[in-house]
C-alpha cells in the first residue's frame, strides 16, 4: 500500500501547481489579470487534488494518508513562495 504514496503525491502536487498558476490574486499582482482561472474550475482543482488523499484514507493505509497530507502542506508552502516576474 506505500507505494501509492508516490503516484498519490505527484496528482496532489501537480494539481497544486495548476492552482499556483491560475490563482487570481498572484496573476493581479504580476499583471497577467486577463488569464486567471474562474471559481468553479478552482474549486474543481481543489476537489480532485484531495482524491489521492480519500484513496489513501480509504484503504485504511493510515501512515500513506499522513504522509500524503503533509507533503501536500509542504508542496503547496513551497510553491507559495515561487515569484514570477511579469
């Protein structure tokens, strides 16, 4: 069951990474207003970057889940922290 540790996180990341990108409030502030992502997809990205961790959850692999969760934290603190010149 720990494998899917490593399929799980790099769903969860890259969907973290298409939030980054799309996010309104960073596209404003670096002048890219015209291309943001609308709430509903946000909201979709959002919902299927948590579906790795139900699997997880669901099979009853409690260490996967935590550790899926926590790297998830540290990925989307890190991606936070990327600047994008405009």
């Amino acid at each position: 069951m720990t494998y899917l540790i490593i399929p799980a996180l790099a769903v969860s990341i890259a969907i973290i990474a298409l939030l980054w990108h799309g996010d309104p409030k960073r596209r404003r502030t670096v002048g890219l207003r015209d291309r943001a992502d609308g709430t509903a997809k946000r909201r979709a990205l959002a919902a299927v970057a948590l579906v790795p961790g139900l699997v997880l959850a669901v099979l009853g692999d409690s260490a996967a889940f935590l550790v899926w969760f926590g790297a998830c934290a540290i990925a989307g603190w890190l991606v936070a922290q990327v600047r994008v010149r405009a």
